[in-house]
C-alpha cells in the first residue's frame, strides 16, 4: 500500500533563510531536471572544511549517472576579470569586486577530490584514479555562451562554465557512469561529513562469527550513511517552527546533533540552544557536535557562548536552563526537595513558577531551540522556550523531537496549541495549521523517522506488541493505515486505508524499515533471530538474581561480550533501591563490577568501560548496548495502569543486540504467553482492532497523575488479592449496571 520510494531528493538547507532569487527559481529547474536520476541535490551544504561560506559552491549535485557535480550559480554579470597580485578577481555588474569563482570552485573540487581518495573503494592506487568522476562548473546568469567562450581567463581554470540557457546542454553533454549503491552511500557519507561517525576500522581474522560480540560487531560494520529522512531534518535549517518524530534508535538525538553543528557553523552569530531531559545525554550530545563540528570548521563548538547544550532543570554540578534562566534573572532556583510532591512532574512546577515571577519580562535569548525528548516535557517547558526564541518574520525557529511510544500517555503526541501557551488575548501561541505543509525548498514542517537502526526488528516488535498489548490488552491503536506505515508497519489486512473495530488486522514490520543488519546475519549463519529475545520465567527475586548473575558471567567469558556493553534495566517503580544493590551484590559476587547511576554513582555515569549498568527505565532513555537485560517483568503483566508496558518498551528498545527478559512469581507466565503470540507472528502481528471507546478508556486512565495512577494501583492489587472482597466489588458492579 506504501507508494514508490523516491529515488532523487533536493535538500534546501538554509534557501529560504538566505533568500537569493536567482538561487530559489535555479532550485526549481535543478529539480526538474533531476528528477529521474538516482542520488541527491543539495544547497550550500556540504562545506569540506572550507573556513568561510563564501567558499561554498551554490549547490551540489551527487547521482549515480554522473558521479559529483559542484554548481557554482553567479547572479551577478561577469564585467571584467583583473589581476592583482598574480591573483584573479572578478569585477561585477553590482560595483563588487570579488576573488575569482573560477579559482574558489577549482580549489573546492580538489578538496572533493582528496576526500575520495581516502576510501579504497573509490579510488584506485594504482591508477591514480576515481572510480567516480567529479566535475565543477558556473553558470552565470547575466553572460551569454559566447562572451563567456571569448573570456581566456575563464579557460585557465579546470572549471567549466556554461550560460543560464546553456546548463541543460552541459547537463546533457557529461560521461554517463553506472555508480553503484555502495559507492555512491560512500561518497555521500564522505562528502556530507558523516564519515567522522563511522565505526573505528579493525583487523579481524576472516572467519565465521561464534559469538554474540562476533555477531554484534560485525553487524556495526556498515557504511554510516543517514537516510533520506534523517538527511532532511539535520540538513536543512527550517524558517520556522518543525516537529520530528520517531520511533527510539530512529536517529532522533544524531540529526538534532548535526543540525545544531551544521547550523553553528554556518551561521556563526546565531545563538542556539540543545535542550534534553536525561542527564546522560551531556556528553553523548556535545559529543556528537564536537565531532562534525570540528571536522568541517577546524575549530571546537563555542559550547559557553553560541551553542548551549543543557538539561531542563542544572544545578550546582551541571548547567541546565532551569538554573541559568534563574542566575540571568536573579531568582532563588527551587530545589527537587521543595518541589516533590507537589506534582507528579518537578519541571511542571519549576517551569509554571518561573513563568509566573517573570511573566513578561522574558528576553528573546535564541536564534534556534531544538528540543530533544520532548516526550518528557511538560507545557510548562514548551511555554517558556517559546518566551525565550527570536521571533523573525512572525515565526519562531523551534525543532521538537519526540520518541514514539517511549511513554503511552506520550503515544497522543500534543498538538501546537496544546503545546505553547497562548498570548494575552487567550490565542495560542503557536497554531496547529503551523506545521502544516512545507517551507521553501521543500522542507517539511512534520517529519517521521521511520527507519530504526538500533533495536533489532525480534527485540523491536517484541517491545511494540507488550508496549501496545497487541496479545493482552490493547492500549493504543491506529485506526489509519498511513499512521501504521509512518512508523514502519505495512498493513495487509484490512485491504483499504482505515481500518474499524472488529477488522481482523495483520500487519508487518518492513525489512527496509530495520536497518540492523543482526538478523539477517543470524540467518546467514544458520543461527534463529528470534533468539535474539531470551526469556525466563522463575518462582521468585532470589532464583532470578541467580539467573541473571550466570547469564552475565556467561555472556563476559564465552561470548566475549564487554561489561560496559551490558544495561540491567530493573521494572520495579518507586522503592526499588533494595532489588537495584541485590542485583549489584550478586554480580559483585561473581566478580563482576557495576555501576548504578543516579543512586550511588552521579546520574550521567553510564557504561563506564569495565563496568556493568544497573538502571530504571527512566535512567536509560536516550543510551543504548549491545545487551540489555529487562528484569522484574512480571511488572507488565501485574502493573492494572498500564504504566508496566511503557516501562518495558523503553528498557527492551536499549538493546542493539541480544534481550534478556526474566521475571518472577505471579503474572510473569502472562507474559511469556504474549511473547510466545508475538514470536510465533513474527515478523507479522495479528489481531482483532478493538472498539475506539475501549481504547479511550486506557487512555483517560493513563492522563491520570502518577499519584492518582499509585493509588488505583494499590486498590486493585488489594481487591485481586482478597477472594472475598473481590467477589463483593464484582456484585456491587453488577447491582449498578442494572
């Protein structure tokens, strides 16, 4: 049901924001001449390393028909070229005097050139030759073909240069080439930057994988190579407000990053802000910008002054926004203590007491805010970034990424209005229809990331059928084909685009849609991918911690796998420090040493190299290993709130490799009935769409606070628990049903 991929893309980067007529209307007809080829465009991106922008040819064409094109548009007519120095420089109709774009363009197709010889596959050393052809060439828009054949300067440069009437004949007139997929996924990685996220090249003995860390790690040994759909959010800088979503180990956190890079660095005045919630994310964040930013630039991010990296609240050891909006205002910032339980979420209550000490007294502080997580926010967050962004031409530059499923009460993404607040006259802020469409160059204003490529597609449809109770009870549900394929689910039944309660539903998860190549592998080797989930069910917390402490000693000594690879995540809410230091005890005992971030060690200690990672749920949002354990997940089936299922969509879509799910005593055998449903579908699901009212109801219960949610929580379990008090609520119902 899914249409045709498209196979040439345009990427509009800043268009808009720059505002070149001349640029807007060649964009257009570069698009309409491409349309048909196999690569992409893009506009005053990829920089190579250049210092200054102007160094930057207007755009870049890269296709497998005629490998990598530099198109240089001038706007301005050509006068006169004059020498100084031994240097070039063209004189323009505008008055302006600038270098020679012949001599910038020549030294930026070098630069092209260089960066292809680095991989083997693309150049050939004995030659001396790409196995791509590279080609450069302005076109001006204000000289005709023969003044420009005339001009003897312009033939003293390896550039071509060609007429406004006369690119399509240039086009037409270039060596056609067949590049393959692999080539031209290196090339755009290497021309893009991205090469610098690349897994670090090994020795390895040319033998069969054997055990899992044979598996994993050559399952990372892939071209980095963002799709389509990342490239078109990191890549392009929208001229307003833009929404993300995806699923976790979408690539949400890397395309943020790369924005804010590519954004530092091309417009230098700017100022930006990268907001998270998970206190882990710091170094993995700035690290992420570090790395692209200082391979194109040559130069360190201006962390302290330009761009800000920051979680919502800070404090006395790291800087958050909450902390330096109160040190800018001169306010007393609240602490955790004085805030617990007034609400269920902290940041509602900082954040709404912020707004109202300051009211509008706000500065416009940033040029771009790009939220990470905003799952996790409440309106309060969302109110105040909106206080806090530059407002141009009526429009504020807010990018919001939110995880799909990563919360069910967060499954009912906020719209806008919901969002932002409103102004003194009670209208939102920002309005929904403000996402609506696209922004010049094509650049949409609500993306889906529907590729994953951290979370096996076993492990990941493991954690989608528990997350939505697609074999228990169903808690959420899409009743939109359109809606199942955004988040890479094609739907074979029913055969029409809406779908109604009581349709008999089936629906797969894409092979296109799951870029970990581990199953697959597993395949080639002869080895099941539905191994990739390992389930145990046991009497009680002593015969699992034993489990779990042979597992780890298992997979350490015969499986070569690294402790700092391996995440316990451990389901148990609220009291749960005792089983967090039983699990710690137990591995210590086996000689195993461990971290548990936020209880012993600070909360941004995560997977220290040697070290296992003991963890809530909440803790590893936003990190990920080759192994993950889920433990206590009998929580699933016993948690009547649902909140069960959330926590272990979260804790099973850590893993990028192998998922160990245990639990103990009453309702784990529930569970592993669902499992077994889920593994005996795969890589279908199958089901019964319920009736929408049946779906609301989870769904109002879910709004409820956590509080409200405990003490449900604590009545039910009373009354299942009590045969006779169970029996008198059944009676009661009946008697008021009547």
């Amino acid at each position: 049901m899914s249409s045709p991929q498209k196979t040439f893309h345009f990427w509009a980067g800043s268009l808009e924001l720059e505002n070149k007529p001349a640029h807007l209307l060649f964009a257009k007809r570069l698009e309409h001449k491409f349309a048909d080829f196999h690569g992409y465009l893009t506009y005053r991106l990829t920089n190579l390393g250049r210092a200054r922008e102007e160094d930057i040819p207007s755009f870049l064409l890269i296709t497998k028909e005629h490998g990598v094109v530099a198109i240089d548009v001038l706007e301005e007519r050509l006068d006169a070229v004059l020498v100084q120095q031994d240097q070039d420089f063209w004189q323009l109709d505008n008055g302006q005097t600038i270098l020679s774009r012949s001599l910038v363009l020549q030294i930026y197709e070098e630069e092209i050139i260089s960066r292809l010889k680095n991989d083997i596959r693309l150049y050939d050393r004995k030659t001396r030759k790409l196995k791509i052809p590279v080609h450069s060439v302005i076109v001006f828009c204000k000289n005709d073909d023969d003044s420009l054949n005339a001009n003897s300067s312009l033939s003293e440069y390896a550039v071509d240069v060609c007429s406004l009437e006369g690119f399509d004949s240039y086009i037409d007139s270039l060596s056609t080439v067949s590049c393959q997929d692999e080539e031209l996924d290196k090339v755009i990685s290497l021309l893009e930057g991205t090469f610098i996220y690349q897994q670090p090249i090994r020795y390895s003995v040319d033998a069969d994988p054997e055990s899992f860390n044979d598996f994993i790690q050559m399952s990372l040994k892939t071209t980095f190579k963002q799709d389509d759909a990342q490239r078109a959010i990191s890549m392009q800088l929208p001229n307003g407000p833009q929404r993300i979503r995806g699923l976790a180990g979408t690539g949400k956190t890397i395309v943020l990053s790369l924005k804010a890079a590519i954004t530092h660095k091309k417009f230098e005045n700017f100022k930006i802000l990268y907001l998270f919630n998970t206190q882990s994310l710091y170094s993995q964040v700035q690290s992420l910008i570090t790395k692209y930013y200082s391979s194109e630039a040559k130069k360190a991010p201006d962390f302290d002054g330009s761009l800000h990296v920051l979680h919502a609240w800070g404090g006395k050891a790291r800087k958050g926004l909450y902390s330096e909006l109160c040190a800018r205002y001169g306010i007393i910032p609240l602490g955790f203590n004085e805030v617990k339980g007034k609400d269920s979420d902290p940041l509602k209550v900082i954040y709404g007491d912020l707004i109202n000490k300051l009211n509008s007294r706000f500065e416009e502080i940033y040029d771009l805010v790009l939220i990470d997580e905003a799952q996790d926010f409440p309106e309060e967050v969302f109110e105040l970034i909106f206080r806090i962004t530059k407002t141009v031409d009526g429009k504020k530059r807010i990018v919001w990424a939110y995880d799909e499923f990563q919360s069910l009460k967060d499954s009912l993404i906020k719209e806008p209005e919901e969002l932002f607040g409103k102004d003194a006259f009670g209208n939102p802020n920002i309005k929904n229809e403000e996402l609506e469409g696209e922004y010049a160059g094509g650049i949409k204003k609500d993306f889906i990331l529907p590729n994953c490529y951290r979370t096996p597609r076993p492990v990941l449809m493991m954690a989608h059928g528990i997350a939505l109770g697609l074999y228990g009870q169903i808690t959420q549900m899409f009743y939109n084909s359109k809606d199942w394929e955004a988040i890479g689910y094609s739907v074979l039944l029913p055969e029409r685009i809406s779908i109604a309660a009581g349709d008999q539903v089936k629906i797969k998860r894409k092979d296109e849609n799951s870029k970990n190549i581990l199953e697959s592998l597993l395949r080639t080797y002869n080895r099941d991918p539905l191994s990739l989930v390992q389930f145990q069910a046991h009497k009680n917390w002593s015969d699992e911690l034993v489990n779990i402490s042979k597992d780890i000693r298992s997979l350490l000594v015969e499986q070569n796998v690294k402790p700092e690879e391996i995440i316990i995540v451990n389901l148990l809410s609220g009291n749960n420090k005792t089983s967090m230091f039983d699990i710690q005890r137990i591995l210590t005992q086996q000689g195993i040493p461990s971290v548990i971030p936020g209880y012993i060690e600070s909360s941004d200690v995560f997977k220290p190299e040697g070290f296992v990672t003991i963890t809530t749920p909440f803790r590893a949002k936003g990190n990920e290993a080759n192994i993950v354990f889920v433990v206590n997940a009998q929580v699933v089936a016993n948690d009547f709130t649902l909140r069960g299922r959330n926590a272990f969509f979260v804790a099973a879509t850590r893993s990028r490799g192998w998922c160990f799910v245990s639990g103990n005593g009453n309702g784990i055998e529930k569970l592993q009935r669902e499992i077994d449903s889920i593994q005996r579908d795969f890589p279908f699901f199958e089901f019964i769409c319920p009736d929408a009212e049946t779906v609301k109801s989870s769904r109002n219960l879910l709004r409820k606070s956590d509080r409200e949610l405990d003490e449900i929580q604590r009545a039910l379990s009373t009354i299942l628990g009590d045969e006779s008090l169970k029996k008198y609520v059944l009676d009661a119902i009946k008697r008021s049903d009547k």
